[in-house]
C-alpha cells in the first residue's frame, strides 16, 4: 500500500471537511451499502480513508484508492 503524502492529506482534509456530505459510487467490500448511500464525513485517517457515517448505519470506512465517494451540495441530498 502506498501512502498519501502530507500534502495530500491535507487537500483531502480540505475536499472533504468534517461534517459534509457524500455519496457512494463503488465499494469493493460484500458489507457495503448500497451504491448510491449518503454519508456524513467524520474525518480522514493518516492513510487517506474516508472516516463516516453512513445514512443506513453502517461503519465501513470510505478506503482511499480503492472505493469511489463523491461529495454532494445540501441540494442534492434533498433533491
């Protein structure tokens, strides 16, 4: 496994501050939520996965490389 650097923890700890919102595209895990399932961001970990809280309560972090979350607008997660 390849780590992120400093630099880019940090433009990943700014793209995806404490507390937004995003979406799932793909994971590669048999527990995973379905695609499509809206998260809130809890943090980022030293290795770049995405730290979250999951809509239907699942705890499965968001793997950095590996699985495929976007962030959504306040609009979108209504619309």
């Amino acid at each position: 496994m390849r780590m992120p650097s400093k630099e880019l923890l940090e433009q990943l700890r700014k793209d995806y501050p404490i507390g937004c919102k995003v979406k799932l595209l793909k994971m590669s895990d048999v527990q995973a939520p379905p695609i499509g399932t809206i998260c809130e961001v809890l943090g980022i970990d030293d290795i770049g996965d995405l730290m979250v809280a999951w809509s239907n309560g699942s705890g499965l972090n968001v793997v950095f490389r590996e699985d495929i979350a976007i962030r959504i607008d306040k609009e979108e997660q209504n619309g």
